[in-house]
C-alpha cells in the first residue's frame, strides 16, 4: 500500500472516523481505522459495532493498492503533529507502516485488515432525503432531552417517525420531551425507527451546515444509513416500543 494526499483532509477524515473508534474494548482490533487504497483513493473506516462511518477521497495519488489497520489515537497524534505538507503513507507486507511528511518520518506496525469488522451492507430501498443543515438542527434541538440512564436503553435514543412527506424527531428522558417536525422526499412507505443518541449526536457534528448539501437516509430492521458527501454513517437500531 503506498498513497500522498494532503495532510489537512486526512487529519479531517480520521477526526471524522474515530468518532466511531472503539475506547474501552477487549478486541485491539476495535481500536483501530481501516485504511483501504485502490486506483481510485483511499477510504477510512471505524467501527465500534453498534457504530459505523466510512470516509472516502479521491483527490490522492496512488502507488500501490493495499490495506492495513492502525491505532486510531496513534494516527491521530502523529498525523496532528505533521509538517503542512503532503503525507506519504506506505506499508510493506509484514504490516509496517511508514508515514513521511517533510523532514518528519514515523513508523509503527499495523494489523491485517481482514481483521477489521464490515460494516454491514445496507440494500437502499425506500430513500429518505433531506437537508443536511435541517437534520443537523432537529438534532440540536432535540437530542438533550434523551435520557443518559443506562438502565433505559430505549430512551437513550431518538424515535424518528415517518408518515407521508414529513418527519418527526422526538427525544423523552421521561421526564421532559422534545418534538422536532420538518418535510422530507420520500419514495417510501411510513416507518419509525428508535436510533441510538450516540449516534445522532456524532452525525450531528459530520452533517455539513450548508444550505444545499443533502443527507440521504435509508432504514433496515436492524440498522440505519445515513449516506452524505463526506461518507457514510451506519448505525444499529434499537429494538422495541418507544414512550407513547
């Protein structure tokens, strides 16, 4: 594996893809970003399990196709401290990772990437678009009110509702509410899903607050896509009744 790209969109992707590292786990592999290069760039890749978000950049050069697994937080701090130039990423086939940007040069030792979770594959049926800033906002304005009690895992969470061309977000801690509305396109039929707070509140920090840019939604019985320019974001749904 061997590409350079710039240093300030790689330190913005992997900012954007650690938030779905993995801090406290027994699997070291958790703890790691997928880096995978081909032809056409590279894609950056954290996944928690309940957490999935995928970043991809065309604009590189590529020498040499190949992947590996890193430490997130030791990428982070050692792409954070680089010179503003170029970064020149390469691996050798033991798994050793050179990372050079000007006089700077760091070498650490990865793992294999069929180690690394997939983050699963979601068939896009039944499109829901929007406004990437008006979902932000909903989000905002309403994810306080969700509760933080581990004991109530189905309120620590947002219930989406979907009927017809409108939306609804509501977050109950049980003892306040928040209720958010707003107009949607849609091809589908009316669903509600319960996602989990955690995941609204890191989407809420990727979505763009431009006023053109769109999100596109798509919902399984298990988890949920949210699919935008920077990437995607995929999350497990939580199972069961939320408050009336």
């Amino acid at each position: 594996m061997d590409f350079i790209c710039s240093k300030d969109k790689l330190l913005k992707n992997i900012n954007t893809v650690s938030k779905a590292v993995s801090n406290k786990t027994t699997m070291p592999i958790l703890e790691c970003i997928l880096i995978d290069v081909n032809d056409n760039g590279y894609k950056l890749t954290g996944n928690d399990l309940e957490l999935g978000i995928e970043t991809c950049l065309t604009d590189c050069k590529t020498s040499e196709a190949g992947s590996v697994c890193l430490n997130a937080r030791m990428l982070l701090d050692i792409v954070r401290h680089l010179p503003d130039e170029d970064v020149s990423i390469s691996t050798d086939n033991n798994y050793v990772t050179i990372i050079k940007s000007g006089k700077a040069e760091f070498k650490i030792l990865g793992q294999p990437s069929d180690e690394f979770p997939l983050i699963p594959e979601i068939q896009k049926n039944d499109k829901l678009e929007m406004f990437a800033s008006e979902l932000k906002n909903m989000i905002k304005q309403t994810i306080f009110s969700a509760s933080t009690d581990e004991s109530k895992p189905i309120l620590i969470s947002e219930y989406l509702d979907i009927k017809d061309d409108e939306m609804n977000i509501v977050a109950v801690d049980g003892f306040r509410v928040s209720l958010r509305k707003t107009k949607i396109f849609t091809d589908g039929d009316s669903s509600s899903v319960i996602v989990p707070s955690k995941t609204m509140n890191e989407i809420s920090k990727i979505l763009p607050s431009d006023a053109e840019s769109k999100v596109a939604i798509y919902f399984t019985d298990k988890h949920a896509l949210f699919e935008m320019e920077q990437g995607i974001v995929v999350s497990r749904l939580i199972e069961g009744d939320y408050m009336n």
